[in-house]
C-alpha cells in the first residue's frame, strides 16, 4: 500500500498526454507535471519543450512502471473508437500488443494500480461515456478503491471561445470527486484573435495558406456568418461539382466564423475552410495556426514543434488548457477538503 507521504502533492503524470493542453490547465491551477507520455514523437517533443522534462516516447504497453509517485493521474487514452470519425477508419488495432484503441484505457488503469494515485482524471469525446467499455472502466476504478463521477462538459461555458464538448471521468481515492459548476465568463471570436494583424505576419504561426486565384474569388463570395451556400447562390460556375448536386447538409463547411459567437469545433484541418466554419470573420483567408491556438486557449508562448501539418494536429486533437484548468481547480477542491 502506497503511503501519502510517497505521493508528491500537486504533482501529475500525463498519460496519452498529446502536446499538453490537459496537462497546461493543470500547472495553470497550480498542479505541476512531472512525467508523460504518448506514442506520437512530435507531440512528445513539444511536451518537453513547454513542461521542461522528460516523456516517455512509445507504446504505453512497455511503460512498465511510473519513475515517481504523483498524488494524480490524467489523461485522454486515443477516442477513435469512440468518435463517429473514428468508427470509419479501416483499423482499431495497435501495431505492436493487439490492444484495440477502445482498450488503451485497460493500461491507463493499470499505471493508476500501480502507482495508486489520490485521484485520476480521464478525458475523451462524449461518445466514451455511452460506450461498452464506459462500465467497465467504472468498475476497475471501483474495484482500485476510487469514488467516481463522469459527464460531459461544453468548453463554451467555461470561458473557451468555442463550441467543444469532452467526456470527463473522475476518480477520487479518498474523497469523493466534483466536476466543474459552468462559469459567468463567456468568451467570442472577438475576444480571442481581434487584436491579431488582419493579414497573417508569418510570426508566431499567425501563418495560413497560400491560396489559389480561384479560392479567393470563393472566399469572396461568403458574407459574414454565411457558408458555401452562398457561394452556390452567387457563383455556381466556382463552385465544386460535389457541392452543386449537395443541394442539402451541413451548414458549417466554408462557413465564416461569427465575430461574436464562440468558434464551432476546431479541429486538425482547420486551415482548410472546405472543411468546416473555418473562414476568418470579415477577411478573405482561412484561419491562421495562431488564431486556432488563441481559439483553443493556448498562450501565445507556447511553443509547437513540428512541421504545419503536425502543429495543426496538436493544436485540433487538444483539450482547450482553459476548460482542463476548470476541471483541475474541482479536482484539486476535492483534494485539499481531506
């Protein structure tokens, strides 16, 4: 049995920690990371970058043992099986042990067994939460002794600047877990990329694509807060072939951002507009890779490694620091009440 003096308090371990979105609300509530891992190479290097120490860099199948004790654990095991995307790719399996990606949790939980930490915080799409797998995953923590609690949380009502929803399970060891209540901050377009140059810098990742003649008599044609419908209306002969005989569907792709409304979902393919609501308020671009950040809450100073593409990944498959900083100051309550 791990003693509570073993654990170092306000301490984490980061698992499937991704470039550290989770792990960067977490420090911002006072927490301090202290080891991590993920299997992608580029994210790992950003980890160390920003948090200044080591990550375990492969298949968490061989992380055999946590190096230090923390008193908690987060972390956000891979959601494709989970997510409607994800159900379309050919494949759930791992290259190496066979672990489908549903299954990743199972080494999640038996790192926590391990090492036994005073709480863990578990975070995917919405959808884990009404998955097979969700009672079981209750059930391990239960039978490690945890107390449990789970919901969806929508990132716009706790001061993120856009439409989000992440599925959250949380174990308390000795003490019994709170998600975080909604706060009064709301925050828009507006507020997070206006004071931005309007034309990108080529700094900082305030940087996007170098678009064709014929994409920027498209971006010209949508009005602000319109989509590619209007495009359909005012120049069906610019118009994708596809898009022409799609009379119906989503309102969202080459859609404008809304200067004052929250952005919808950034994801991993947010420069290209054909792909959601990704076109900038009032001018004729796309989104830049530093408006997506601001969008998702990372500061300014947080520096991604990596090529264009693997930046926007990390930045589109993050949990928004501002909506992990909620969570963590319920957690880190629930700590400090014992």
């Amino acid at each position: 049995m791990i003693r509570q003096d073993e654990r170092k308090e306000n301490t984490f371990v980061d698992l499937f920690c991704g470039c550290g979105g989770l792990a960067l609300g977490f420090e911002q509530a006072g927490f301090r990371s202290i080891y991590a891992a993920d299997l992608n190479k580029t994210a790992c290097k950003t980890y160390e970058r920003n948090f200044r120490h080591p990550v375990f860099c492969g298949d968490i199948a061989e992380l055999e043992r946590l190096p230090e004790k923390p008193e908690l654990i987060v972390g956000g095991p891979p959601c494709q099986g989970f997510s409607p995307l994800g159900r379309m790719t050919p494949s759930e399996v791992m290259r190496k042990n066979h672990v489908t990606m549903n299954k990743l949790w199972q080494h999640y939980f038996r790192l926590v067994e391990s090492s036994m930490p005073r709480a863990f915080v578990v975070e995917n799409v919405p959808q884990l939460l009404t998955s097979k797998e969700f009672p079981l995953i209750v059930k391990r923590a239960e039978d490690l002794g945890y107390q449990v609690i789970s919901g969806t949380l929508k990132a716009e009502n706790y001061g993120v600047p856009q439409k989000r929803t992440r599925g959250f399970i949380i174990g308390g060891l000795d003490f019994f877990p709170a998600l975080p209540s909604p706060t009064k901050e709301r925050r828009t377009v507006r507020d997070a990329i206006a004071d931005l140059p309007a034309k990108p810098t080529g700094e900082n990742l305030h940087i996007g694509r170098n678009p064709t003649s014929q994409s920027l008599e498209r971006y010209r044609c949508i009005p602000p807060g319109g989509n590619r419908f209007d495009l359909m209306k005012k120049r069906p002969d610019i118009c994708p072939e596809c898009w022409l005989r799609k009379k119906t569907g989503s309102t969202d792709v080459f859609g404008r951002l809304k200067w004052d409304e929250p952005a919808l979902t950034i994801r991993t393919e947010f420069y290209k507009p054909e792909k959601g609501r990704y076109l900038h308020p009032s001018e004729d671009r796309p989104i830049t890779y530093r408006e997506a950040a601001r969008l998702q809450t990372f500061p300014d100073d947080f520096v991604f490694e990596g090529s264009k593409i693997e930046v926007a990944r990390m930045i589109g498959n993050s949990v928004p620091p501002k909506l992990a900083y909620h969570v963590a100051v319920a957690v880190k309550k629930g700590l400090r009440r014992n």
